[in-house]
C-alpha cells in the first residue's frame, strides 16, 4: 500500500508539473502572438497569388514584421487544429502597421483585408478607349481578353480593385454592372418609348452621353430624342456622325488641330450617320453611364425638338425650326469670334 500512495504522489505531481508547464508554455505563446511585433514603420506587404502561408511566414520575419516564422506557423497549426480545416492566406497587398502582433497579421491575411485600388472609366468613352486605360494600369494584371468587348457592353465607373485582379476580371466586372443596370431599369422604363430593346436603349443613351458632358442637360436631351424618334424624325446628331468616319476619335485638320465636322462628312452616309439615316445608328457610340441609361428609359416630357451646341460646353434649345436656325447663326458667329481671337494670339 506504501508503494501504491508513493506512485500515486508521484502521478499527482507529475501531473501538477505538466499543467504548470503546459500553463507557462501557454502564456508565453499568447504572450509571444499578442504583443507587439519588431516592425517599426508601416509597410506593403505583397502575398503573390498561390503563395503558402509557410512561405509568407519566413518573408514577413525576412522583412522584420515577426520576429520568428515559427512561431507564426505554430499559431496557424492550433487554429487548424480548432477549427478543422488549415488555415489559408489570400493573395493581395496588405499595408501592415508597425508594431503589428503576429495574430493580426495571421488574421489580416487570412481575411483578405488587402488594400484597394481603383480605377476610374469616365461616361462616353468608347471601348477603345477605356480599353487603353485599363491596359495604361500597372497594377492589373492579364492581357486584355479575346475577342475585345463590343462597344457600349461596359459600364463607366471607378471600380476598386485589389492588387492581383486581371484586366479581363474588371472588364467582365464593368459588362456585370451594365447587365445588373439594365436589369433593375428595364422593367420600369416608360411606357410608348421608341425602341424595344435594352440594346436599342443603349445605343440612344450613347448618343445623348456624348452630346453633353453637362449632367443637367442629359434629361432634356433625351426626352429631345425621344419625341425626334416618335414623329419620325432624324436625330442628326454630329457625334454619331463622327463615329462612323472615326469610331469616336477626334478628328483633326491638316494642321493637327481639333475640327468640327465637315459638310461633305455630314452628306456621306454610313450606318451611324444619323443626319442620313432613320432612326438609331447601327450600334452605340460610347459606353453610357447610369444617368444616361436612366434618362432615355424615363425621359422628361419637354417641349424642344432641336438644340445645338453653345461653344461653352452647353446647348441652345429651340422649339421651332425658326428658333433653331436663329440658334445655329448665334453659334456660327461664336465660332467665328473665337476663331478670329485665336489667329489674333497666333
């Protein structure tokens, strides 16, 4: 019996020295995750896509973020282990604080708390042209895809990204957000509009996104297009006119300066010139953003049928052919003035 209490003490303190140790080794680990890391000014730090949290580990004590990756790594085995599946980084770019705990950083990256850039595609630019702005950014990755989206399919925006996503992912992005648009409109448009199709309605809405840059204006314009479609008149609008000689590119003179239309280019048909055809042109001219979409589905009732440019960035509106022509010869001499100014500094 003497033997028996003798092992029993001993198993007794043998378990008390294990709590004790398994209790120290305890506080030192939450001690050693919780308190402040070594890193003394804030940092990026990149986790390229399919990178192990191994590897992240020896790079983040590499970069004097921690000051020991196994102890990083011991942490994500517990959490595993607790939770029944390993624990994954996600590929990003993660600004991290000085001072950082290895906990934070284990749940930062684990998270996917990555910094977010963005990217903004202004209304009424062509494809073409937004495609040169997302293949101009360095922080996307990816060739653009093949084949190239069809004009007015993109929906303008600033998007945020994060480091790592691929120019074919924002532009599905940019097709989604059109789609969910035109999606939500749709169904509440208004009723006798002259077109049946989201498509149709597309390519008007790109038509008046590139006949103002003046949010104000987008309505009347319109609701202008509107009522010229229902009595079956032209749009006879320059911008789809010069789309078709240039697929909405500038057009320049001999001198390389920036030009308005010509006559001869106003009488030569092609399937956007709207001054010679019936109806809408053949496909959008430009991507149009929400206010434009909105406008040609709801359009204001107004009582103008023509309107030309001010040379100030606005329209003069007009009701009557008379008040029109009136309108244009205001405009004619402005160009006139500005032109004469302009040889006069020269």
């Amino acid at each position: 019996m003497g033997l028996i209490r003798t092992l029993i003490a001993w198993a007794f303190m043998l378990a008390i020295i294990a709590f004790a140790a398994l209790s120290a080794g305890w506080y030192w680990l939450n001690s050693e995750l919780t308190k402040p890391g070594p890193l003394e000014a804030e940092i990026v730090f990149v986790v390229p896509p399919g990178e192990s949290l191994s590897a992240a580990a020896t790079r983040l004590e590499a970069e004097g973020v921690i000051r020991d990756a196994r102890t990083l790594r011991l942490k994500a085995r517990m959490d595993a282990d607790l939770s029944g599946r390993p624990i994954q980084i996600r590929s990003g770019e993660y600004l991290l604080e000085p001072g950082i705990s290895i906990s934070e950083v284990i749940r930062i990256l684990s998270e996917g708390r990555s910094i977010l850039h963005r990217i903004t595609l202004p209304e009424g630019r062509t494809t073409a042209q937004m495609l040169r702005i997302i293949e101009a950014n360095e922080i996307l990755t990816g060739e653009l895809p093949d084949p190239l989206p069809e004009e007015g399919t993109l929906l303008p925006d600033t998007y945020l990204f994060h480091r790592g996503m691929t120019r074919q992912q924002l532009i599905e992005k940019m097709q989604k957000a059109q789609a969910d648009l035109i999606e939500e409109l749709w169904p509440q448009r208004q009723e006798g509009l002259p077109f049946d199709t989201p498509y149709e309605a597309i390519i008007l809405a790109s038509v008046v996104e590139r006949e103002t840059g003046i949010a104000e204006e987008r309505g009347e314009i319109a609701g202008l297009f509107v009522k010229r479609l229902k009595r079956g008149m032209r749009l006879q609008s320059d911008p789809t006119t010069i789309y078709g000689i240039s697929r909405g590119e500038p057009l320049y003179n001999a001198r390389g300066q920036r030009r308005t239309l010509y006559r001869s280019e106003i009488d030569t048909p092609t399937d956007w010139n709207t001054y010679q055809i019936d109806g809408l042109p053949k496909t959008p001219i430009a991507n149009p953003g929400r206010d434009s979409i909105a406008a040609v589905l709801d359009p204001p009732d107004t009582e103008y049928v023509f309107f030309v440019a001010d040379g100030r960035g606005g329209h003069l509106f007009a009701r009557t052919l008379a008040e029109h022509n009136r309108n244009v010869a205001a405009y004619r001499e402005y160009e006139r003035r500005t032109q004469a100014q302009q040889r006069g500094r020269e």
